[in-house]
C-alpha cells in the first residue's frame, strides 16, 4: 500500500483501515476488539495499516490485550415521524445493548439524496456499519448503497433492492395487504379504496400489488381508480379521505391504508363528515402501531412485528461484524397477518 495514502478528513477512520488493509470494516472491528475470528495473518496486516495510518484507537480498546469497546452503529430511517421505526429502534436496541453497542439514529425523510449523505456521515465518524430502510422511487439513485456495499462497509436493510447483495429483512407486503383487501371483499365490500404511500416507498408499491392480486382472485374487476396516491402521515389520510367523501357519488364502502397513521387520519375526516365508521364504511390500517388497539374505534389492520425486525437487523449487522456471515447474504422474511377490530366489518 502507499505511504502517500490520505483521507479525506486528514484522520483515519475505521473505513480507511479496511480499505488499505483489504479486509471489511467487520474484519477491522473484530481486530480492534480482539475477538478470535480473524486469522492471524490477517490481524498482523490489520494492525500494521492500523499503525501506519496513525489510526486512533478508542480510548477503551486495548488491541490484543482482551480490553473491548462500545462500538456504534447507525439506524437509518425513512420517517421519524412514523411510531413504526420507534419499535424498530426499540427492536435494534434489545440485541445491540446486551454487546454494549451504542446506536445512532438518522433519517432521510424519504429522499434518497439524503440517506446518501446520512449514510456518509455515519461512515465517517466511524461507525461500524448501518442498519437502513432504503428509499426507492423510480427517480431513485441507489449508487450510494452500492458503493458502501462494495467497499465492505456492514449494511443491513429493512426492505429488498434487487441486485444489491447485502442482508435484509422485510414481511411479505404483496401477500399481507392481499390478505386484508380478501377479508373485505369476502364481507360482501364491492367498492374497495386503496389509499397509498408515498412514491418513495417499495412498500407502497408492493402493497398496490398485493390490492391487484386480490381482485384477480375475486369475481370482481381492478381498476386504477380504486387507488388513490397519499402518503404516510396523519394528514394525508385525513386529506385524501375529506376530499374524497365529500365530493358525494358512487362512495366506497370500505379503505384500505398504507399504514396506520393514514388510517387514523382517515378516520378523523370519516367522523367530521358524520361518516360512520364501521356502519358507513369499514377502515383497515398497516403496521399495527400500539395505538392502533386503543383508538375510540380499534383499528382493523395488519400486524407487522417491527420490534422483532429490529432485532433480527441486528443481530444479521452483528454478524458482518463479527466475521460470522455467510458468503450468501441472509434474506428473513417475517410473517404480517391481518388483527380485525372494530373498524371493519361485512356489509349486511
């Protein structure tokens, strides 16, 4: 390697380590904490780039000499608004505490310019790999999960990019919002509105699709009109569900939701317009946040184990770090079923 190596900060990171040495960033950290899963060739090249680049090693690592530190590791969100990811995060922490990883947490609000430069940051301050909820539109430019990717930097997604060959894990959204549209369609609901998230979410996109598929099993017809672009907050299910119901016409008798909070606005605009919920029209949500079970009308949705995302996110991350994954990235599928409450119910 060459002594006129730089970094661009000026002092070494982790990250530079790696790529000097040739190794990942997890190889790197199993060196730093003196674990038994690094051959010795390697962990003799490790601590020569190590001395050459004048790493500076955390005040509690004692190289060698059994002394561990507190890693991190960044959790990068689509919406910090959104209950969802805060059981992620809980999920995340259950795993990473018990191995005195420190966590940290950003979001890109749904831009993809802005996972990439959050997800640089968390490069360069060190932290020994990230687990994130990837944004992905068409106009999306993934080249930034890639570049990490290939570097060797730990990454582990909440959702799939075809292609990109790192870990994930993700619930079966096609199968799961089919599942929900059925149980309505099956209660005699002929006139079924699909209010979606927004363009940034594979989420959305997926659960579009799984609306389509239970309308081809049925004998009654899609069409695009029964989909209606929203969003996933609060307001954007009271806003598309007001203008909507209060428009007058052929009126459908029950809505599916991206998600909970968008079910909960809905339900706001649904009850300002003396619209009753679940006589009028039935309601169904997707995540099953807490609150979803204690609203004045318990919400009909479907149940996501985000705590249980969390913790398997991290403990797939835990396993880049500590040289124990497969040369086959891990893909985990959970299960997402459907809780019917009292916001739905078959029409008479």
């Amino acid at each position: 390697m060459s002594e006129q190596f730089k970094t661009r900060s000026g002092r070494a990171t982790v990250r530079d380590v790696a790529e000097v040495a040739g190794v990942s960033v997890g190889t790197v950290s199993a060196v730093i904490n003196a674990r038994g899963t690094v051959r010795d060739e390697t962990r003799r090249r490790v601590m020569e780039v190590i001395g050459r680049l004048n790493y500076e090693l955390p005040r509690a690592v004692g190289v060698g000499g059994g002394g561990r530190r507190a890693q991190s590791v960044g959790l990068m969100v689509k919406e910090a608004h959104n209950p969802f990811y805060a059981d992620v995060l809980l999920g995340v922490r259950d795993v990473l505490g018990e191995r005195g990883y420190t966590l940290f947490e950003g979001t890109s609000e749904g831009t993809y310019r802005e996972e990439g430069r959050v997800l640089e940051a968390f490069r360069d301050h060190g932290l020994a790999g990230a687990i994130v909820a990837p944004v992905v539109e068409d106009a999306s430019d993934l080249s930034h999960l890639f570049l990490v990717q290939r570097r060797g930097y730990p990454l582990v997604l909440l959702g799939e990019i075809r292609g990109l060959p790192v870990p994930s894990v993700t619930v079966d959204n096609v199968r799961a919002e089919k599942v929900a549209v059925q149980h309505l369609l099956e209660g005699g609901h002929e006139r079924v509105l699909h209010v979606s998230g927004p363009a940034y979410s594979q989420h959305s996109q997926d659960r579009v699709a799984g609306v389509k598929e239970a309308f081809s099993e049925s004998p009654l017809q899609f069409h695009e009109g029964m989909v209606v672009e929203g969003g996933a907050r609060l307001e954007d299910g009271y806003r598309v569900v007001k203008r909507l119901f209060s428009g007058g016409g052929d009126l459908p008798t029950a809505i599916t939701c991206f998600n909970d909070l968008v079910a909960i606005g809905a339900l706001r605009a649904l009850d300002e317009l003396g619209v009753s919920v679940p006589d009028d029209v039935s309601v169904v949500g997707y995540d099953d946040i807490e609150m979803a079970a204690y609203l004045p009308t318990p919400l009909t949705t479907v149940h996501v184990p985000s705590r249980e995302m969390g913790r398997r996110a991290a403990a797939l991350l835990l396993g880049q770090l500590d040289g124990d994954a497969g040369e086959t990235p891990e893909r985990v599928v959970l299960d997402a079923d459907l809780v019917v409450r009292a916001t739905s119910r078959p029409l008479s």
